[in-house]
C-alpha cells in the first residue's frame, strides 16, 4: 500500500502506549487517520475500547486495536512485547508515550514508581521491540519526555531510583524519569547508527491530562500548572516527530515541532552511556528473578 499526501501512514503500523486518554489517545487517533493501524498498549480494556471505537468511527476501517500492558511489571511488558511479536507485524512507529507523575511507592520489581514506569518500563519495551523495527526499518521511536528533567538534580541518584518516592507530590522523582527519557532517545540513537530507527525526545508543553491524577488535591497548587494545553495541542509535537521529523535529526529534544537545546545534564553522555548500562542490568536481573 502506498502513502498518500493526506494519508502519509498508510500501510505503516504503530504501536503506543498510554492510549487510553490525553496526549495518548490523540496520538494514536490521529496516526490512524493519516493511514496507519495502531496498537493501543493500554492497562485497561475497558477504558481503551471507547479509543478503538472512535478510531474506526472515525477512520471507516478497524484500525487500532488492545494491547495489555502495565508498565510497573515487567511480566506485563514481556507479555504485551512477545503478544506483539506473535501477530507477525512490522512496527514502524513506537510512540512511548505513557507516563505518571505524583504516584508514590514502588513499582512491581521494586523501582521507585516514576522512574520505573517513565523509564525503565519503556526501556525495556524499547529494547524487547527493536529487532522488529530494525527488520521494518526505516522506522522510529518517539519518547514523550517533558521540560520537567530541568528540574532533575545534576546527578541521578542511583539508589533513589531503587526506593519509594520521597518528595510530598513527586515532582522530584518525576523530574528525575523525564532526564532519563531524554538521556535513554539519545544513547538509543548513538546505538542504533545506520540501522534506519530514528529516535526523538519531546516536551509536549504543559497539558491538561491525567497524568498528574494521583496527586492529592490540596498539594496540586504547589504543581503551578498554569496556561495547560489540550491534549490536542500537547500531542502536536508527538506526531510531528512521529511523521515528519528529518531522520537525520535523531537523537535530538524537541518542544513545539522545533529542535530544542535540553539541560546541560540531558546532554552528558557519560550519564547516557552510565543509565543505559544501569537499565540494562537491572531488566537482566529481573528477567533472571522476577
């Protein structure tokens, strides 16, 4: 099947977690709509079918479909990958969108909850995926990062990350995930050279989605979340990356559809090089355990 100038994803399969609402289900709409079939990689069935529904409506065609995934459990996400994996389907775009802020505690395998579910989650996703990207190639892999990881300190605390959240609202510990996001986009597209993958990091701007949903609602003022964007809006940059970016581009942090300069920290490649070992390691460990 050939792409269209309206239709530019035709034929092409994406795969995007955190589907269900916000910035995510705006995503995988509108992927469907310029032609792709898209993957919804939700924990909820039921609160992902009024997406797939919408898609067909909208599209005249079934394209999106329920994948079970939860990112605190990387039983669930070897799941989802090996469920994937069994239907035979290229993937040409992996949106890693899904994120949580302001949860507190630890993830199933014992990750402080951001860093766990933001990170290490779609790390191991990403990682479990590639061969078939690569074999689909050229593709792409999107990482929803925020503007938050200029708040992360200078060094990432390495056993925080194996603690439960320490801050009142998770803003620390959030900052934190979202460095990692952008480290993780461009070590993965110093690793991947040539292969055809291309990798973008972003900052959707400040949107008014559920993210920050476990936040108690007497500390959200301490949030300052003004002048909060649609999901609509937050999700321009999302697909900007994921369709219209120059491939030679990868590796790079973008906010409103523009490369973007990150923190001096975003840009250490030994922090890269040093998380990406860490990340390695620790999914090893839990695949060997858990």
């Amino acid at each position: 099947m050939h792409s269209s100038p309206s239709q530019p994803l035709a034929g092409r399969i994406a795969l995007v977690t955190g589907a269900s609402t916000g910035i995510g289900r705006v995503t995988a709409r509108q992927l469907a709509l310029q032609g792709a079939h898209v993957y919804l990689a939700c924990r909820s069935e039921a609160r992902t079918r009024p997406v797939i529904d919408e898609i067909q409506h909208l599209t005249g065609r079934a394209a999106a479909e329920w994948l079970e995934l939860d990112l605190a459990d990387t039983r669930s996400i070897r799941a989802c990958a090996a469920r994937f994996l069994s239907t035979g389907q290229p993937l040409h775009l992996l949106i890693n969108n899904a994120g949580l802020a302001g949860a507190r505690g630890l993830t199933r395998d014992g990750f402080e909850m951001a860093f766990g579910v933001n990170h290490l989650g779609h790390f191991l996703l990403t990682d479990l995926l590639l061969e078939r990207l690569k074999a689909s190639a050229p593709a792409r892999i999107v990482t929803v990062a925020s503007r938050a990881h200029r708040r992360a300190p200078a060094v990432i605390d390495w056993n925080a990350v194996q603690k439960p959240t320490r801050s009142l609202t998770g803003v620390r510990e959030y900052a934190v995930s979202k460095l990692a996001n952008v480290l993780f986009s461009a070590e993965l597209a110093r690793r991947l050279g040539s292969s055809g993958i291309s990798t973008y990091a972003l900052h959707p701007g400040v949107v008014d989605t559920e993210v920050w949903r476990a936040v108690p609602r007497p500390l959200r003022p301490l949030l300052k979340l003004r002048g909060l964007l649609t999901p609509e809006e937050g999700a321009l940059t999302t697909l900007h990356c994921a369709v219209y970016a120059p491939a030679s581009e990868s590796g790079l942090y973008y906010a409103q559809s523009a490369v973007t300069t990150p923190a001096d920290r975003a840009r250490d490649f030994r922090l890269a090089a040093e998380l990406w070992r860490r990340s390695e390691e620790w999914v090893a460990d839990i695949g060997r355990h858990g």
